[in-house]
C-alpha cells in the first residue's frame, strides 16, 4: 500500500437548514484502500460521497481529489471517478446501450469504442440480451449490474459504491467482489458504502465509522477488534453506535404481534 | 378515506356480487382504494397542461369531458335526417370513449401490481377479478355519463321522452361495445407485443386523443358549413359495417315510424352483436386475457444492430454543424430522451402535431363553404397565406421550455458527476438535438404543404420565416432560467410561462408584419433574410456561455 492521499477532507461540515449532518469530517484516503464507509442511517454517509461527487454545494471544509481542489470548480477529477449511487434514480426511459454511450462519450472515450466495451461488460454479467431494451424494463439485479458497469466504463482510479451488491445472486455477487479484489490490486481506490458489515468487514482494508456526522471510529477491522474487545463488525458498529436495545425493542415488538 | 356515492351505488347490486359468490365487504374496501388512486392520477386529457393540483385534475378532466359532451349537443340541432344525425353522435361517442378508455385507463385494464398485493392476502381471487371488473365499469360508466349527458337531457326536450329512453338503452349496449373494443385492442397488442412496446401503442394513443381533441376544437365552430343541405341518403351495404349506423337505426325505426328492412336489421345487429360481446368478453375474454397480461413485465430481449451504425452516423453528421463533441453527444441524448420518455411526448407531440396542422386547418377554413375549390385555390396562392406558418413558429418555438422537464427528473444527478465545464454544452446541445430532429422536420412539413399553391417564389418567404423561427429559439432560449433538460418533475408547474407566451406572441406579429410589408420588395426582403441571420447567428454562438453557478 503506498503513502500517496488520493482524496483529503479537511473538516467538512455541512448543514440541511438547521439541522447540521457534518460536524467535521477529516480524512486521508491512500491509493489502493478499501474503504468500508459506514454508519447508521441518517449519520451522513451519503452526504459525504455526494459531496465529493460534487453533486452537493453549500458545505464549509477542503476537499482535494486526486491533488484538485474540488472546491475550485475543476471538473478535471471527475474523469477518474466512478459512482453507483444508492438509489437506483437514472434516466431509465433509456435503453443501457443509449445510457452506458452516453456516460462513456461525455468521459471522453469513442463511441465505437464504448458501444464495444459496453456490451462486451453487460455480455460478462450475463445481461447482453438487455442492451437495447429500456431500463425501467429491467429486474432489480440486472440494473444493479448495469449502474456497475456505468461507474466502471472510464475505468477510473476511484470508485465510490453505495450498496454495489444490493439485489444480485450470489453467483453475481462473487463476480463483483472478484472484480472489486483485482481492481484494488491494480493500485484503484474504493470507497465502500454499505449497511451489510459481513461484507464490509471481509473486503475492507480501512473501515471508517461515522454517527451523527463524526468520525467515532477508523482503522482496519483488527485494529477496530482490539479496541473495542467486540466478535463481529456487528458487536463494534452497535457499540460505537451507543445501540444495545435491539432485544428489547424486538420483544416489544412480538409482545404487540400476539396481542392481536 | 373519502366514502365514494358510486359505491352507495353499487351497495345496491350487493345482492348479485353475493350470488356470484364474492365477498362483498372485501371487494368494496378494494374498490374504494382504487378509486381514492384514480383521484391521485394526473389524467392524460390535462397531461399536456401541467397541474399542479392533483386532487383537482380527476374533477377537471371529467369538465373536460362534459365539455365534449356539450359539443355532441349540436349534432341534436343539425338539419340532418334523423339517421344520419344519430350516425354522427352515436359515432362520436363511440369513438370519443373508446379513445378515452384506451388512453386513461389502461392503468386500470393492465394492473398486475394488484394481483401481487391482494392475492397474497386471504382474498379469493373472484373478488379481485369482481372488483376489477366493477372498476372498469364504474369508469366507463362515468365517461359514458358525462359525455353523452348533455345529449341525453337536451334530446329528451327536443326529441321526447321516447328518444330519451331509446339513447339511454343504447348507451349501455354501448358500452359494452366500447368495453369489448377496448379489451379486445389490449388483447390483440399483447400477443403480439411485450410490455413495453404495448406502453408505446398505449402512449401514442394519448398522444393522438389529445391531438385530435385540440384539432376538434377547430372544426366544430365551423361544423354548420360542411353540412350540405340537399343532401338525400340512400342505405348502403356498407353501413352494415358501422357500428354507429346499428346504435342509430332504431330512431329512425322508432321515432320516425320508418319501417324498413335495412333499419330493421341494422337495430337488431345493434342489440345482437353488443349483447353478443359482453358474453364473449366475460366468458372467455378476461381469463385469456389475465393469463397474457404477465408479458406487461417481461423485459423485451432486441438485438438492433442497425441502432448502433445509425448513432455513429448521425454523429458524424451533427459534427458539421457542432463542432463541440460534448454539445454532440448532449445533442443526441436528448434525442434519446424525448423519443422514449413517455410522459413527455405526451405533453410535447399534440403540441407538435397542433403546428403541423393548424396552417392546413385554416386553409381548409378558407376553401368550406366557397363556391369553387379552384377559384379558392388561386385566390389563395395570391394572397400572403404563407404568413399562416408563422403560427408553427409561434407553437414550435414555445415547445422549447417543456424539455425541461421528464418523469423521470431524479436521475439528473448524472450531469454534475460527470466531468462536464460548462453546462452551456448540455444546455444548448439539448436545445440543438431537439431543434433538428423535431422542430425543422415539422417546419419543412408545414412548407411542404404550402409549395403546390406558391411554388418556388416561396423559398425566400420559408427562408425568412426559418431564419425568425431559429431567432425567436434563440430569443427564448436566452430569457427563460437555465433549466438542465429533463431535471424538473412533470408537475411542477405549466411548460409555457406567460412571459414567454406573450413575448412570443408580439415577436411572430411584428416579424410577420415586417415581413408582410416587404413581401413583395424583393430587395428588402434580401437586406430582412440576411439581418436576421446574422443576429441569429451571433446570439447562438454567444448561448453556451453559461457557469454551473446560473443553472438553477
């Protein structure tokens, strides 16, 4: 693993009206990290990546992508970067081949050359027979594989996941995996979101956890294991997270069920 | 919830749903979330308007329909034999709702999202299907009601009570007609079709109900002069064929005591063939039916190869005149998106449709009711008629701003992620992608129309007008917000904001008048052609410079 920051936050905050969702991010990412990016829902986590996405303005802090000050208004450092957003909200009236040309043009390949490339990589994932049909036809699993192969297409240095493997077989899941593992031995970064902590906890190299917009935890899972004397990534996100009524609010929960 | 008087209604017929074996309690309760969903829908018929008001669109769409109503009403006056009269509402309305169920509700017809969420419940399937079933007749019902109401009332103190109760019988054997026509269409769309080609028919459907609407309008004000008068009507083999001549024979039999062979088959292929149907529709129909509608979700498997050389083509074309390769790809994007985004070619192509048309509409206008079509003909090539395009200009040019918008304006977080500079390129290569593919294609349409009558002394006129319609873009384009295309929801709001309207409209009377006064000043005409272009000109070249900071 190298020492070279590939993205730099410095005391990011950013507020949605009065309710503040960063309360000072700072962070250094290294070439060929796996970052397990993680946090209970509505700690920021999403907030983050779209901000280094630059989908969202108004934040306070320093953000250097790949040495480009994003606050700069460049848009230079968007061409080594790759997205699958957490919602699956595109312009799904598109066919994937329409889709996937387009994001490869506007990132500067041929449009040849992507067409190629495009149906060369849905063809891998086995959805070939999809291209030219509309997206908003596809099965949850199919348009997981395609906002993949959408963030991949440029092949970019860094790649920000939100929940990449939700909605695929297990068969598909080993593939992506696969394909994330060679990715990061190619020298890529990968900033992992998830809620699933098995698999964050397996393909992680770093795993940062966030609650209530800070940081209360980061490092490897071992490193994570012997501070927090917990089993599982499980046991420590719900320390960290001050939660430990899940047995009783599940008890609760039943106790209503069967009053019925 | 909101307690529904249609269902008070059918708490009537509880008696025969219990017979039936269908649990009556249970289908109600369905049936009143249904109709509170169809309250929620934004109805085709005002899709093209943009309401911001959900609630109100349901109660507006059906004004809409008694307005047509309303217009059926005149056929009642025309000094028409009896037959033929009958023959033209009775054809209207089948023809209206027919439209009406195809376009409206064939969310109701092609549900499969319900059978996922009731049947896993404890519910037998015969209530859903009852409770289908009763849906769909509720709405056509209502549409029937609506628009044949006016009818109705002003027949019953025209005609008598006879003629009131004749209309009524027939519009339920109508109705079972329109419903076995509509089925029928959707049955015989999905063998053939998958899910999305069917949405496609489905979506043109709406387009062309709400063109020939807003053509409709044109006519009717004008409907007393394509009447001849002398005209005597013999029946012919072929009225057989109508289904409107079947529901319109008994008036004549009852009303007018004609007894006649023709008449009297005609009214018992009217009270035969429907009665016929509904049998057929509920027998066999609706189980066949239900069993194709899975194709609805299917996702179709294509291989369009020729898709792939007409990109690559049509890329290399627009470089001639793009010479930016961003603005290139923006430019056929949005092409891609209108051509399959469903929701907004309802709201864009009626539009278009409207200034293709109306120029021909109001020549058609001058030729009703003159003695000769020829003498018509060359007082028209005379006169400065051609001028009528700048209306076209007027429509295609206001269409600009509805690109704006899509259903599907969630997914517009893709233009900030990628490594675009400037927006100006998106902004533009949308508007050029949308100009060449969709506004000169109607434009050249609408001279095209006009050549037999002027020929070639027309081409410094079209060139004008051409070269005013690219500037009023231009014009518009520059004045309204910098909206990224397809980023703002269907709803929000109307597409034409009425600045811009009536900008539009001072620009198209003041360069139509302009042009009016020059036309036969050939030079002056030249100095107008060769000024406008270059203000054109500059202002496109100028129209990319826009930051990310003006988009809103």
């Amino acid at each position: 693993m190298s020492t070279e920051a590939v993205i730099t936050i410095k005391d990011l905050k950013m507020s949605y009206g009065p309710k503040q969702v960063l309360k000072g991010i700072n962070l250094e990412i290294y070439r060929g990290q796996v970052i397990g990016y993680i946090g209970p829902n509505g700690a920021g986590k999403s907030t983050t990546v779209k901000i280094l996405l630059g989908l969202v303005d108004g934040y306070s802090g320093a953000i250097s992508i790949l040495g480009e000050d994003i606050d700069k208004g460049g848009v230079a450092y968007k061409r080594k970067i790759g997205y699958v957003p957490e919602t699956v909200e595109i312009y799904d009236n598109l066919t994937a081949y329409e889709y996937l040309t387009f994001i490869g043009e506007v990132y500067g390949l041929d449009l040849k050359q992507v067409d190629d490339k495009a149906k060369k990589l849905m063809s891998l994932l086995g959805i070939e027979e999809v291209y030219h049909s509309r997206i908003s036809s596809y099965s949850k699993g199919m348009k997981q594989k395609l906002l993949i192969i959408s963030s991949v297409i440029h092949n970019p240095d860094i790649l920000f996941l939100d929940e990449p493997l939700s909605g695929l077989d297990a068969n598909s899941v080993m593939i992506v995996k696969e394909i994330l593992a060679e990715l990061v031995a190619l020298g890529k970064t990968i900033f992992y979101s998830s809620h699933i902590m098995d698999v964050v906890e397996k393909i992680s190299s770093r795993i940062i956890l966030i609650n209530d917009g800070q940081i209360v935890a980061d490092g490897s899972f071992v490193e994570l294991k012997e501070k927090s004397k917990q089993g599982s990534l499980e046991q420590i996100f719900n320390q960290l997270t001050g939660f430990n009524k899940h047995k009783e609010i599940a008890h609760e929960f039943i106790t209503e069920l069967q009053g019925v | 919830m909101p307690e529904f008087s249609v269902l008070k209604i059918i708490d009537l017929f509880s008696f025969f749903y219990r017979v039936m074996g269908v649990n009556y309690a249970v289908m109600r309760q369905i049936l009143q979330i249904k109709l509170l969903m169809d309250r929620r829908r934004v109805p085709a018929v005002l899709a093209s308007s943009g309401h911001k008001n959900e609630a109100n669109a349901f109660n507006k769409s059906l004004l809409t329909y008694g307005f047509i109503g309303i217009i059926f009403v005149i056929f009642i006056f025309l000094p028409l034999p009896l037959f033929i009269k009958m023959n033209l509402t009775m054809g209207m309305i089948i023809f209206m709702v027919a439209m009406t169920m195809v376009a409206e509700f064939s969310t109701v017809l092609l549900d499969t999202k319900d059978k996922t969420i009731l049947l896993s419940k404890p519910i037998d399937s015969r209530t859903v299907n009852a409770a289908k079933m009763t849906h769909i007749i509720i709405n056509l019902l209502t549409i029937i009601v609506v628009m044949a109401g006016p009818s109705l009332v002003v027949g019953l103190f025209v005609h008598g009570f006879l003629f009131f109760v004749l209309l009524f019988g027939e519009l339920l054997l109508v109705s079972g007609f329109i419903l076995f026509l509509t089925s029928f269409f959707y049955f015989f769309m999905l063998l053939f079709f998958d899910g999305d080609r069917l949405r496609d028919v489905i979506n043109y459907f709406q387009v062309v109900f709400s063109l020939v609407m807003m053509v409709g309008y044109q006519f009717i004000g004008r409907i007393y002069s394509f009447v001849d008068y002398d005209f005597v009507f013999v029946i012919k083999w072929w009225m057989y064929l109508l289904p409107s001549a079947w529901f319109a024979a008994p008036f004549s039999l009852v009303l007018e005591s004609k007894v006649d062979d023709h008449l009297v088959y005609l009214s018992l292929l009217g009270l035969l063939v429907p009665v016929l149907l509904w049998v057929l529709y509920f027998k066999f129909a609706t189980g066949y039916f239900e069993k194709n509608l899975y194709k609805l979700d299917r996702a179709a498997t294509r291989k369009r190869k020729t898709l792939e050389s007409r990109a690559l083509k049509y890329k290399k074309l627009y470089s001639y005149i793009m010479p930016d390769t961003s603005e290139n790809i923006f430019c056929r994007f949005a092409q891609n998106m209108i051509s399959s985004e469903r929701s907004l070619k309802l709201r864009l192509f009626p539009n278009l449709g409207l200034a293709a048309f109306l120029p021909l509409i109001m020549l058609i206008n001058l030729l009703v009711g003159t003695d000769s079509v020829n003498q018509s003909l060359s007082y028209i090539s005379h006169g400065p008629f051609y001028l009528s395009i700048y209306i076209t200009v007027f429509i295609l040019s206001a269409s600009i701003t509805t690109m704006n918008s899509s259903e599907m304006y969630k997914g517009a977080w893709i233009y900030k992620a990628l490594p675009i500079e400037s927006p100006g390129v998106i902004l533009r290569g949308a508007l050029t992608g949308f100009v060449l593919k969709y506004l000169i294609p109607i434009y050249l349409f609408v001279c095209l129309l006009f050549t037999p009558l002027y020929g070639i002394s027309l081409v410094p006129h079209i060139l004008l007008i051409f070269l005013n319609m690219l500037l009023l873009i231009i014009l518009i384009f520059r004045m309204s917000p910098k909206e990224l295309p397809f980023s703002k929801g269907m709803q929000s709001g109307r597409s034409v904001s009425l600045g811009i309207f009536l900008g539009s409209l001072v620009f198209c009377s003041i360069t139509a008048g302009l042009h009016y006064t020059l036309q036969d000043f050939y030079i002056g005409l030249i100095i107008y052609i060769i000024v406008v272009f270059l203000v054109t000109a500059t202002l496109w070249k100028a129209s990319a410079k826009i930051t990310w900071k003006d988009v809103v």
